[in-house]
C-alpha cells in the first residue's frame, strides 16, 4: 500500500482500534493499532498470519463472504465479528473492509471493540422468534443513527436438494457457506435468521435492488448454473415511525406471509403497509374466534394420562381443544389471550367437559384453564357457581393452570384456585419449569399436581443429567405433598426413566394420542375385573 493511500486510510478510519491490510490470499501484510487489546497479542505479531486465524472459527466464512464480495472500490461493513482468543479472553470487533483500486487485490480493515455477544444460532443465524424480536431492536436504533434498513426475504429454492445429492460433509459445506453469505449481506453481519424450507429473513442496509442482491448471492455461493439454484429476493422498506409493538407485528405478518407461500407471495411494500395489513387479519380472526366461541364451534379430544404406581392404569383424560382441522389450536388461543376472548373460551370448554362428565358418570377430566381467566373474579364467580350446581361432578373434574399467559396477581391467584379446590376440583399445575410456570407459582399456589415440561421429559432417554434433576422435583414436590405428572413420555425408556425418578403419572404417545373419544385405556381390557385404586381419583373401568 502506498504512503498516500494509508494516509487517506488512515484519515477515513481516525477512529479505529486497529488498522490491517491483507493480501488478495488473505494474508495479513500490515498491522497497526491496539493489536494487544483486541487480539490479545502485539499488532507486529500479527503480520504474516493468516487474517482467518484472527477471527472465531464461527465466523470465519463470514468474512470470507464479505471479502469475497468486494469489487474494487467497494466497502462492506461494519460486521460484528468474534474473534479467536490467544489468551483465553472473548473479544469482538466491528470490522470494515475496504478494497482499493489498483492495489493487486489486497484488502485493507479497520476492526473497532465491540461488545461480545453469544452467536445466534446454527450458523451465526437467529431463529424466527430470535430474530423478530432483535429486528425491532435493529430496526429502531439504526432509524436513530439515521440509516435506512429494509427487511428482506431470501428464498433459495432448490438448495437443501441440492445439498442433499451433494453428501453429508459437501452438504454440511454448502449450507454453512449459503448461511455466511445471506449473514454477509445483512446489517451488522448479524442480523439474518434460516427459517426453514430454503428459506432466510434478514435486515440490510444498502442501495443493491431485490434483483442485484439475488445476482450477488448466486455469484458468492458459486454454484454450477446447470444446478437451477435462483434465489428470489423481497424487501419490505422500513419507512414510517411505527413504535415497537407494532414493528413487531408487522415483521410477523411479513414473515408469515413468507413463510406459507415462499416467494410466490405478495409482500407489502413497507412495514406500515404490513402493519395495516396485520391489523386487518388480526381483526378478522377475532370476528371469526369469537364466532366460533358463541357457537361452541370446536371440539375436545381426549388424552389418557396414566399412573405409573404399579402397572399402567387409566387415571384420567386431559381435555384438548381443536378447532376444525386447522392443527395446534396454540396460536388461536394465543389470540383469545391477546384479543380478551380467553375467559370466553375457557367457559365454553368447560361447558363442553361438564356435558361428557354428565352423560359419562365414570370419566375424569382435566381441562386447561389460562393465567388470564383464573385472575378474572367475574369468571372465578361464574366457575364455582357452575361447579356448586352439578355436585355430581365431584372428584372428576381438574384443572390444570396452563403457562401461556403469566398469571399477574399470585395471592389473589391463588384465593381463586382455593375456591375452586373447595367444591371438589383439583389444581394441576402445567407446563412446570417453562414459560410463565417457575419454582415461584409453585411456592405461592396452593395445588395438587405439578405437570413437567415435555421438553423436560422428551430427552430423558439420553439425558442423565435431565433424569436427576427431574428427581430432585420429585423429591421437592413430595415433601410438599404433591403430586407429579410427566407429560410427552413417547418411549418405555423414558417411561422407565420418569417411574424411577417417582413421578407419580404419565402422558405421552407411549399410552396413546389425543382422540374424539374418552375409550377405555387398552391395557385396563385385561384387567376388567381388577379393584380400582384407593385413590380418590382412581382408575376407570368403564365409561357408561
């Protein structure tokens, strides 16, 4: 590098921890700067060392991307880079990278202390829910420092097939360096998520059109053209003042309408666009929820839960809401939680349930009930007077306190939850160790039985850690007299695993999926004539 252009370098980049130059091999020629506090090792060191081995093994195909990508006269950047510790210390650094005309291919970098945050994900990318809440973090502070950054959709139809052909480790080779590139071409170098199905969503900043940024992806990727990998590009302009709630609102519509129609879909031009947009089909929903809700329009399906004291017998049936064939009803219970239609739909479930303890003498059921309606007194009143009018439903009817929605007030909580005890119900406790469920709700709500995670109990077939913390739960939930039911138990091992550890029920695939119907758990057929538990709530024999 000539005298003049490091002075001009130099000048342009005042600000700079360290100054480096490279080789067109990659090669650092020149190191100037705080060397030691960045790197942990004098800038003279440096010189001669590959710039690879100066960066976090995670990132280096990043890089590699982002010099791969500079035409002379070009500059990318800044990315925020780990960089590889030579003594033991985590260090990062915003780099930019500039390559000269007429300077034999050489690129020069100017790298800057930066915060050491943990990698997204796989690859340096977020996941979908990851990357939607950074977006709108992105988003507001680069519309403070006066950048304009646009959300961009990245569908690359065709890849994972053509990694697949390739072989494990050519494959594995490919995708790494397809998740380098689209993180290269995104704000920071770390602001792109894979959202499945060859599909990836990131903010950038930059004047390159839908059409020139597919172009530059498909040179960088350096595939065979006989391949047909042609990446379709979107961008959704971030214009507008839109507050964060509705930034994310907006990012989720965007994604959605990605995600279900890939690039065969029509994306709103802007964020305010997808926003109204959002609002529209959100109200929508909820005249249609709240439709199906008056109507009862959906069903329960019913799924065994088993006592593992002694040999596997029927304790009871969790009952599951579907609405028509529309899949997890998660997301519209979401939307009942949001929309204030919850208290709606957990009357209306437990309509449903009472109707079948009714008509099924024998059944015990559990029914979810959200955080949001067990806080409502209005609902609390209109529960008990229910449960008080049909005494016969005594001892047959749980309620299990799902985790979806935080329940605000604990004591006042926690005198609804007594109420309803008081008439002859039990309180499960959903979903323990997830979400809104803590050690917390456990200390402050007086229940019966503590339900665990399935992503607790799922793994515990090669998890012996997970398997010993489970039995300290145990151990605490019996010293304070309840009870303990697994759920997700798919296979005998993990069946093994949770009866070892002392839970005292399971539910799982193992003893059968949610169905239309309350039947007999098929190993009590062989036992028909078997004396029930002495347990108040003990094994059904039949439904009549």
């Amino acid at each position: 590098m000539s005298l003049t252009n490091k002075a001009l370098l130099g000048f342009a980049f005042a600000s700079a921890d360290l100054l480096i130059e490279t080789s067109a091999e990659g090669r650092i020629t020149m190191a100037l700067g705080a060397g030691e506090a960045l790197a942990g090792s004098k800038d003279r060191a440096l010189e001669g060392v590959q710039l690879a081995d100066f960066i976090a093994p995670d990132d280096r195909e990043l890089v590699r991307m982002v010099f791969k990508g500079l035409h002379e006269g070009m500059r990318a950047g800044p990315i925020i880079v780990r960089l590889a510790s030579q003594d033991g210390e985590a260090r990062a650094a915003g780099l930019s990278a500039f390559r000269l005309p007429q300077n034999n291919g050489a690129v020069s970098c100017v790298m800057t202390r930066a915060a050491v945050t943990p990698s997204p994900g796989a690859h340096g990318l977020h996941d979908r829910a990851s990357f939607e809440t950074a977006a709108v973090s992105i988003l507001e502070q680069a519309r403070n420092r006066g950048h304009e950054v646009e959300l961009t959709m990245v569908d690359v139809p065709g890849f994972e097939a053509v990694a697949k052909r390739a072989g494990e480790a050519e494959g594995a080779e490919l995708r790494a360096r397809l998740a380098a590139v689209i993180r290269a071409q995104s704000y920071a170098g770390s602001s792109a998520a894979g959202l499945g199905d060859d599909r990836f969503a990131l903010l950038r900043e930059g004047p390159e059109t839908p059409e020139e940024l597919s172009h530059r992806i498909v040179q960088l990727l350096d595939l065979d053209p006989a391949l047909g990998v042609s990446p379709v590009v979107q961008a959704v302009r971030a214009s507008g003042e839109l507050p964060s709630s509705h930034l994310l609102r907006a990012i989720r519509y965007a994604t959605d309408n990605f995600l279900r129609e890939g690039h065969t879909t029509t994306l709103p031009s802007d964020l305010s666009q997808a926003f109204e947009a959002s609002v529209a089909k959100t109200m929508a929903q909820v005249s249609a929820l709240g439709k199906r809700v008056e109507t009862r329009d959906f069903a329960l399906f019913y799924q065994p839960v088993v006592t593992l004291k002694g040999p596997a017998k029927l304790h009871h049936y969790e009952a599951l809401i579907r609405f028509g064939d529309q899949g997890a009803p998660f997301p519209m219970i979401r939307m009942a939680e949001e929309m204030d239609l919850v208290c709606a739909l957990d009357s209306a479930v437990v309509d449903k349930a009472l109707e079948q303890l009714y008509l099924r003498p024998k059944l015990i059921l559990a029914v979810n009930l959200s955080g949001r309606s067990i806080g409502n007194p209005m609902f609390v009143d209109e529960l008990c007077a229910r449960l008080a009018a049909n005494p016969n439903i005594r001892n047959r009817l749980m309620f299990e306190l799902t985790e979806s929605a935080a329940v605000g007030d604990l004591p006042q909580a926690n005198g609804h939850l007594q109420r309803i005890r008081a008439l002859g119900c039990e309180i499960c406790l959903d979903d323990f160790g997830a979400g809104a469920s803590s050690l917390a709700y456990l200390q402050q709500l007086t229940v019966d039985v503590v339900k665990f995670d399935g992503a607790f109990i799922r793994n515990l077939e090669h998890d012996s850690r997970g398997a010993a913390f489970i039995s300290q739960l145990v151990r605490m939930c019996e010293e304070m007299k309840v009870e303990t039911l697994a759920e997700m138990v798919e296979t005998p091992v993990v069946e093994d695993v949770v009866r070892k550890a002392g839970v005292d029920m399971a539910q799982g695939w193992l003893y059968g999926a949610a169905a239309r119907e309350p039947a007999p758990f098929p190993p009590l057929a062989a036992q028909a004539n078997a004396t029930a538990p002495a347990r108040r709530r003990g094994a059904m024999e039949s439904w009549g």
